[in-house]
C-alpha cells in the first residue's frame, strides 16, 4: 500500500484499516516507525468524508509545529489552530490543537465538537503526567460517542488494557496495534571514561551483584580501601565522551543534559575546544541571519552565544529559549548542519528531529521535587530519537555513568526495557464539577464518574469503587464560597465553568466589580501573579511592596479566599515585570534586570494572557471585555506575540 510516496509497512497498513472500518485505534509502535503516517491517513480519510478531524498534544510547541506542517501539506484554508495563544481559522476541518484546549471544548462545549470525526491523541502515555494527566483522561471521557480516537504513542505495555477502557465507555471497538521492532536498530552503552564504551548487557562486571554498586578495591586488591564511604569521583567528561565518538563518526549527536545553565555552558565547551570535519558554512549564516538578525535579539547574551556555537555547528535548545532561537536551530539540525545539538528532554516529545547517535550527560534528573533516575518511558522517548531511518544501519544510545557514586544496577534495568504502562491521574476540578452539576442530572453524575481508568482497572480487580466522596467535598466547598445553591449553579458558578486556570482563584478576582477600580495594568498583574509558581531561590531578594501592590492588596484584602491562596509574594514579583514590559521597556533589559531566561519571561506573560483570554470570554460584561483587551495588548506585543511564518 503507497500513501504519500511511502510503502507502508503491515502495521501502517492494518491501523490504516482499521480507521476506514471505522474502529478507534491504540498505535504503540517504536519512535521513527511511521506513526505520523497513520494519522495523516486518518485526518484524510475523515475531511473526505465531511468530517472534522483534530489532533492534540501534549506541548504548545508540538501544536504550533504540527499547524505548520499540515498547512504546508493541506493547504492554510483547510487548517486551524487552538491553543492558549493563538486561534487561527476555529472552524477549519482539520483542527490543532493542546490537549487542553480539546478538554476544556469538550467539557463546557460539547456542542462545538459534535462534527468532530476523530480524535488523534499524539503522546498518550502523557496520561501518566501527574500534573496534566486528567485532562488526558477527560478528554476520552466527556468526547461525544460518534468521536473515534487514534491514540499514538512510543510504548504502551497495557495497551489492550488502555483499549478495552475506551470500548468500555464510548461503546465501539477499539483496536490495539503494536509495532517494537524499530526501523533503525539501537545498540545502547555507558561511558565511563577513557575510550571505551561499555554495551548495556557489560555493565553487570563493574558491579557488586548483592548491592548493585560497584565493587571499591584498594589498590593492592584485597578488600575495601580504607577510606570511608565512597572513594572520590568525578564523573566522565562529555567533551571525552563527544571525542570518543568524532573518532567513530558517531555523529550528528544529540546530546540530552537535564539543565538549561548545563546545555548552553556545554555547548560552549564543544564549540571552542573539538574539531569536527566540516563547519555549516553560508547556510547557516541564511539561518542566522533570518531568525537571529533582529538588532533587539542580538543585545542578548544567550543569542550572541547561539550564533558564536551555530557557526562552529554546535547548537543549544531548551524551554528557556526564544522561539525565534528555537526555530534556528530546529531549522539547522534539520539541514544536517549541526554536528551536536544539547537539549533538555523537551526536544524529545513528538518533535521529528532524529540523529545518528544520542547521549546523555548522565541518567539522573532534577523533577521539581527530587533529584532521581529517569525512568524507562523517559529514557526510551530520548533514545529513541538516535538512528535516522534510510541514513543509518543503526542508531548508538550512549550515557555517561559515574561507576562509583551511579546505582548501576538501577541503570541497567531502566535502560533495557520500557515497562511502564499507562495509568490513572484522575483528580476531579472544580471546574469540571461545577460544568457536570450544570449539565447533568445527581444521578447521572456518579455513573459518568465511574468511567475513569482508574474506576476501570478497579472494577477489573474486583474492587469497591467510591468515586463520590471527593465529588461530596468539592461541591460542599462550592456552595460555601457562594458558586451554587443546592445543585443549581449561580452567576459565579456559571462564570467559572468557563475558567481553566485555577479557576477558584481567578473567579474570586474576576467575577465582581472590583475591577472597577482598576486600571489594565493592575488587571495584567493580577492574571500574572495567578499563575506565578513559586521556586526556591535562596539568593532571590524579596520583592519590594510598592504603590501598585498596596492599591491592588486594598481591593482585595477583604476576600478571604483570595487572601489565603493567593501568592501576595508573587503578585509583589509579578508587579514590576509587567509594569516594565507594559511601559515599553526592551524585552533584552528586562533580561537583564529580573535575571530570568528569555523563555521563562515570554511563559509568564504568555500565561497571563490565557487567562485574561479566558475572563474575558466568561464575562457577560463589555466593560471588563474592554479593560481585559487592553491589558492583553499591553503585554501580547514583539517577541511575546505568536508567529508562524
């Protein structure tokens, strides 16, 4: 079967099928076998038949390349975009979209997605993440029964478990398609210094089998050395690591390291001190000169290390990044002109960026929480992205591996096989309880509750299932802060059926007239402290209190709800950032002067303008209408504006 100038292969061809039978398909299949294919065939499929086709991600960033790529392959009239930052073309047949968005339509809209055909989940196993996994599994729940799903992802150990709880609910069947074997091999090793690297099946002789450590020797052999605890180390250099591979043409590399400061200094660090074979030469300069050459971006001290590495074939990507920056360097790896490219993990969800070899400065990451192991869908998601398919006779995954302070029993089993499945992180909202107490009748409710995964898997297990007592909480929460009276929402409540974002939060500053006496600064503040996320920083000074604050704390010191939960801190933070931006300071000297990443300035106001955008679409108001636009101008402007071209 040729679709697109492509031979399928006999998974390709037997998902293919089943979407034109019209089943839901579960597509667990190796990273770099064509499960892109499977959903363009789909999407076409669909739009053939008058039918609206979406696809959903995980990341903003994915959606905004996904739009890009499928209006160059169907046309810019056939595609439109949703996501926090940007709606471009809301009615099109094919629809991009973050899984969010889709929830959120489904969940307090469900009208407008009525013509929807199928739904492509693109990543499924994000159901796992703890933080956004619900919206993952709302999106299946509260979907309309004519909706057909093809759920993608890398590995999926129970996926007919994942299946059979779709078919479960939406009462249609849904198939299950798996594909391990890759197109491009792996061969997976440690580095431990020196020149050699070790295979992965090697690793168990620099171990002590009973501890899983490794065994520390004096130097005449006998015993323990007579130091305590652990002998000194430090671990293997990546720039050895990098020389060891130049000599085995092992590149280009992609070089995973779990710390922006770590990407860019390393980056550095490889430019000025290794000699590849060839340099990028006038493309790149084209490259630069297109993404890099604004006279405001080339004030920035990260820009000017971009392009000094750029021009050495060296290259740096992670989340605190431009988007302009970003998308030079996407561009040169994918003209073949960066020898090795540092990225956080980002760089490795959905984003099509494949190369001859992987490496990792090390397997232990910080999670926001504690510093641990990646685990084997983390691992495997990066690894996955070594071998390119029709360049390569195979793909080299290598890790550099501290012998002695590395659990190299731990590493061994992480990095052989991906055996986490998918599960449950369902957590009820109270956006997502006021929107059912709106929609549906009490007894209704209970039942639409029990078709959770988790309800699911419990029910299996022969379990007692109590979905209510966290819905009992909710609801008595709701009615005491006045968002309904009895199970009839009030004009609060209805107001925040439409909010996303802490919604409770965003409500209670929202929802009455004390933005009356605010001006559309005070209000960009506000919506910038709601999703302020607080981070240790010991060398972080405390924010001053100014006029603004104490203007702003006035109005809503009375509140106690508000008072409580939200980050006055933060708001004291937020407050001169905004002020700044908003009055027409540089983007480059608010750089300077708040000591934040690029990226992370660009999130914070980018945040605050979701939820602008979702106040003022909740409000029945012209006046709040009017001073949210105004404030959304204020901070949606230059490097912060969405682009696509």
């Amino acid at each position: 079967m040729e679709f697109h100038g492509f031979t399928l292969d006999d998974f390709q061809i037997e998902a293919c099928e089943h979407v034109t039978n019209g089943d839901s398909v579960v597509v667990s299949a190796s990273t770099g076998t064509g499960k892109t294919l499977i959903a363009e065939y789909a999407i076409e499929f669909y739009t053939g038949h008058g039918q609206r086709s979406v696809y959903t991600s995980p990341i903003k960033a994915l959606s905004n390349q996904k739009y890009r790529d499928f209006v160059e392959q169907f046309g810019a009239d056939k595609v439109g975009i949703l996501t926090g930052d940007v709606s471009i073309n809301k009615d099109a047949q094919i629809l991009v979209m973050t899984t969010e968005v889709y929830r959120n339509m489904a969940l307090a809209d469900p009208a407008s997605i009525l013509d929807v055909g199928i739904l492509i989940m693109d990543e499924v196993h994000f159901m796992n993440d703890p933080e956004r996994g619900t919206v993952w599994e709302e999106s299946i729940i509260f979907s309309p029964d004519n909706v057909r799903f093809l759920a993608l992802s890398a590995t999926i150990p129970n996926a007919h478990e994942f299946a059979d709880w779709i078919a479960s609910i939406h009462d249609h069947e849904v198939q299950v398609i798996q594909y391990l074997k890759r197109a491009v091999p792996l061969s997976h090793g440690f580095y431990l210094g020196g020149n050699k690297v070790i295979p992965r099946q090697d690793i168990t002789h620099f171990m002590n089998v009973s501890h899983g450590r490794p065994e520390y020797r004096s130097k005449r052999g006998r015993g323990r050395s007579k130091s305590k605890g652990k002998p000194k180390s430090n671990p293997p250099s990546h720039l050895a690591l990098l020389r060891n591979m130049i000599q085995r043409d092992q590149y280009p590399c992609l070089f995973f390291v779990f710390s922006r400061k770590d990407c860019e200094s390393k980056a550095l660090e490889a430019a000025y001190n290794l000699q590849f074979d060839h340099e990028p030469g006038p493309v790149m300069d084209d490259i630069i000169e297109e993404h890099l050459s604004d006279p405001e971006l080339a004030d920035m001290d990260s820009i000017r290390s971009l392009i000094n590495v750029l021009k050495k074939g060296v290259a740096f990507h992670h989340a605190g990044m431009l988007p302009a920056a970003k998308r030079a360097v996407e561009e040169a790896f994918g003209h073949n002109l960066i020898n090795v490219l540092y990225a956080t993990e980002t760089f490795a969800v959905g984003i099509n960026y494949p190369a001859r070899a992987v490496a990792f400065a090390g397997l232990k990451k910080y999670d926001g929480t504690s510093h641990r192991y990646v685990n084997s869908k983390e691992y495997f998601q990066m690894a996955g992205r070594a071998g390119r398919r029709g360049m390569d006779e195979k793909g080299t995954v290598i890790a550099i591996v501290d012998q002695y302070n590395d659990n190299l029993s731990e590493i061994r089993d992480l990095t052989s096989a991906d055996r986490i499945p998918i599960f449950s992180q369902f957590q009820l909202s109270y956006n997502t309880v006021l929107n059912l107490m709106d929609r549906h009748e009490q007894r209704e409710i209970e039942s639409i509750l029990k078709r959770s995964f988790d309800s699911f898997i419990r029910k299996r297990a022969g379990q007692r299932i109590n979905v209510m007592a966290s819905w009992n909480n909710r609801v008595r929460t709701l009615r005491n802060l006045g968002y309904a009276q009895g199970n009839h929402l009030t004009k609060k409540g209805r107001f925040t059926t439409k909010i996303f974002t802490e919604e409770l939060l965003t409500t209670e500053i929202f929802s009455d007239d004390k933005w009356k006496k605010w001006d559309n600064i005070d209000i960009a503040c506000l919506a910038a402290a709601i999703t302020y996320e607080h981070r240790h920083n010991r060398k972080a000074k405390r924010p001053k209190r100014g006029r603004r604050f104490y203007r702003i704390l006035d109005k809503i010191q009375s509140n106690q709800y508000l008072m409580r939960n939200l980050s006055l801190n933060g708001l004291a933070m937020r407050i001169p950032l905004v002020e700044d931006w908003a009055e027409g300071e540089t983007f480059s000297q608010l750089v300077l002067n708040y000591n934040l990443a690029e990226g992370d300035i660009i999130r914070i106001f980018r945040q605050a303008i979701d939820v602008m955008e979702q106040v003022r679409r909740a409000t029945d108001s012209e006046s709040l209408r009017d001073k949210l636009t105004g404030a959304i101008n204020l901070l949606d402007k230059e490097v912060v504006a969405v682009s696509f071209e």
